[in-house]
C-alpha cells in the first residue's frame, strides 16, 4: 500500500499517521486543539533501533563492534527508522499498523512494526522489532514533541521517579543512579513500576504517558514544547543495557496517552 498520511478518527479525537516520513504520529487533536509540536521533524517519532545517544555511535554486537553515522556528533541519536519511509500494512476502524524493513546503515536484516490506535479518550502506540536472520542488540522509544503552551497555559509536569541517570559533560548516563534533581531537563529517569507521567494543561486537559517499561527521558529545555518518552533502556543502552532481539524472541513495547478534560 502508498505511504501517504492516514487520519484515524474517534468521538472529537483526530490523530495522523505519517509512514512516509519516518513512521510519526504528525498530530493528534483533542476538541480541535493540536497537541502535538508541528513540522516535518516533530509530532512524535519512533526510535528504533536505538534510543538517545550512542557514545560516539560505536556498539558491541557480539564481538564485532559498529560504527553508525554520527548525527548529533560526537555521537549517533535516535536511531535510524524515523529517516525512512514506512509501509501502511493495514488501516481499520480507529487503528493503521505500518511497518519498515531495517536498511543500511543498521547492519542486520529485521521488520519493525508499529500499531496506532485511538479511542475518543486514548491513544496508544505498540512497536515490535523483529527478525528471521541474526540477533542483534535493539531498543524502542518514543519521542513525542508535546507544545508547552496550550489555550494560554503552559504544561505542568508531575512523575515520581525511583532515581535519576546521572548525566556526564558527554550528555550520557554516566552509570550512577542520583537523587532526580529539579528541571530543566534532559535526562533518563528509572520507573521500575512502570512510567507514569502527566502533562496538565490548566483549563484543558490533563494527558498521562504511560507505558510498562522502565525508563522514560524527559526534555523540556526548549520554550516551546516537551517531550517525554518512553523507551526499553536508557540512552547508549546498546552498550550498557542491551535488549536482543532474536529469530524466536522479538522486541516489544507500548505506551499508552489517556487524557481527561478539565
């Protein structure tokens, strides 16, 4: 099937979904307001295979260690799926599932599938990585691009997180669990119960990220938008957390978007 943007509709829900560039949500509209930061590189998109920043974009795979591009030098980001364009599987009521082949330069052979569902109250995104040839270390995450100010007011935060990554000059984890210190933010914080984190817009909405893995990276450095995103490990988790995807065990992941007018 083409790739061009499919819109999913549920009660005055509205949501995008746009494979052909690089398989993000371009938009979600709750009551006729966009959530979601606007341009050809915001919206929210997936990172796949990796998630953050690889130190100076070298990984161990087996014993063989690679080298990926460095797009945010000195190190490689975010992986390589939302520089592609992916392929609309399918697309029924309040769902569209795409999918995008690994290509160079991620050095092995997979499929990643991602699902978009919307309900009047709910989105929720499941990602799975996949393979019929070698295992490979991989991470999945999302990086949705949520404006900081909407109808006149500016977001509050609020997550209670067990521990904070310890951020080096390098701006990666430098291994040490601290104390979560107060923003701005660009760190990785550890929920071991699970992610939880709610954007309040006051007068709106009330919106939860939420997800059952472990690690959410929080950026609210920027004036006009935050991001929260949930993803299976911390950044350069290929090196110190690696999550294997094999022939009988894909990877898998889901965050969910509940919202509540207030």
């Amino acid at each position: 099937m083409r790739n061009e943007d499919i819109t999913l509709t549920a009660g005055d829900a509205e949501v995008t979904v746009q494979p052909g560039n690089g398989g993000r949500v371009g938009g979600l509209r709750v009551d006729g307001t966009e959530l979601l930061r606007q341009g050809e590189r915001f919206g929210c998109f997936p990172m796949v295979p990796w998630c953050g920043r690889i130190r100076e974009g070298r990984f161990r795979d087996g014993a063989t260690v690679r080298q990926m591009p460095l797009n945010s030098p000195p190190h490689a980001i975010h992986g390589t799926v939302r520089d592609g364009s992916w392929r609309t599987a399918r697309v029924a009521d309040g769902e569209a599932v795409i999918t995008y082949d690994l290509v160079e330069p991620w050095p092995h052979a997979g499929r990643v599938t991602q699902a978009v569902a919307l309900t009047p109250d709910a989105l929720t995104l499941t990602m799975s990585v996949e393979t019929y040839d070698d295992s490979f270390p991989a991470q999945i995450g999302w990086h949705p691009w949520f404006h900081r100010n909407l109808r006149g007011a500016d977001a509050r935060l609020d997550f209670a997180p067990a521990w904070q990554e310890e951020r080096g000059d390098d701006h990666l984890p430098t291994g040490n669990r601290i104390d979560p210190k107060p923003g701005p933010w660009d760190d990785c914080f550890g929920m071991p119960d699970g992610v939880r984190v709610t954007l309040t817009w006051p007068g709106f909405l009330e919106l939860a990220v939420t997800s059952p893995e472990h690690w959410v990276v929080v950026y609210d450095e920027q004036d006009a938008a935050v991001c929260v995103e949930p993803q299976t490990g911390p950044p350069n988790g290929l090196n110190t957390l690696p999550r294997l995807v094999t022939p009988l065990q894909p990877l898998e992941a889901t965050t969910t978007w509940s919202w509540r007018r207030i």
